[in-house]
C-alpha cells in the first residue's frame, strides 16, 4: 500500500536505511490502534549495529526539532523502541526479531511501500 509519508517518519526511514538496516518494515496502524500511526521494523546486524542505528534515527529527527517521546533498550541493543508518537521504531537484533514477530502479531496492518523514500 502506498501511502503519505509524513516528514518525521521518512527522516527516520532515511536514517535506517542510511545505515543499511535490514528487512525494513512499515505497518501502517491508523485505524487499527489509537496509540500511534506507524510501526518501524528494522535489523541490525549485532547490537552495537542496532545501537547506532538507533542513536542515527534520534539525532537525524532531532537535528530538525522532533524529538524522542520515549526511548527502550538503547543500551543492551537487543530490541530498541524509539516512540515518537505518531510513529514507533522497533529495531532488532535479528534473533530478536524472530523471536517477538510483531510483523505476524500485527498481520492485519498493510505495510507501506516506502521505496521512494
């Protein structure tokens, strides 16, 4: 499904794939949860990887004045939220991942095609 973008969440999707970020995923959530509007799914390759692709998204979306409601995870690397209320960042260790599935636990959000990003 192809979608707006707003600006916040393309500077975050330019910040994860600056960083070559794996399997990225967009669910679009408006209409199926009151909390936000987008889920981010990103993989890192390690933790420090998930780290700074965390630490990459806060400071891009910072440098232009939106910044991070709430952070989790940063320091251990395994599974990093960054919520910015209108959208969540969820960035993996690939195990991780696998493990929590949010893409399969959210199956009935469309997925934003975000390659004109």
């Amino acid at each position: 499904m192809t979608a707006r973008i707003p600006e916040p969440l393309r500077l975050a999707l330019d910040a994860i794939q600056d960083l070559k970020a794996n399997h990225l995923v967009v669910l679009d959530l408006r209409g199926l949860n009151d909390a936000t509007d987008f889920f981010v799914i990103a993989s890192g390759t390690s933790d420090a990887h998930v780290r700074g692709i965390a630490q990459s998204v806060m400071d891009k979306l910072d440098r232009r004045g939106h910044s991070t409601h709430h952070v989790e995870g940063l320091t251990g690397g395994r599974w990093v939220l960054l919520d910015f209320v209108d959208f969540v960042v969820h960035l993996f260790h690939p195990e991780t991942r696998s493990f929590y599935q949010l893409e399969r636990l959210w199956g009935d959000a469309p997925e934003l095609l975000i390659s004109a990003t």
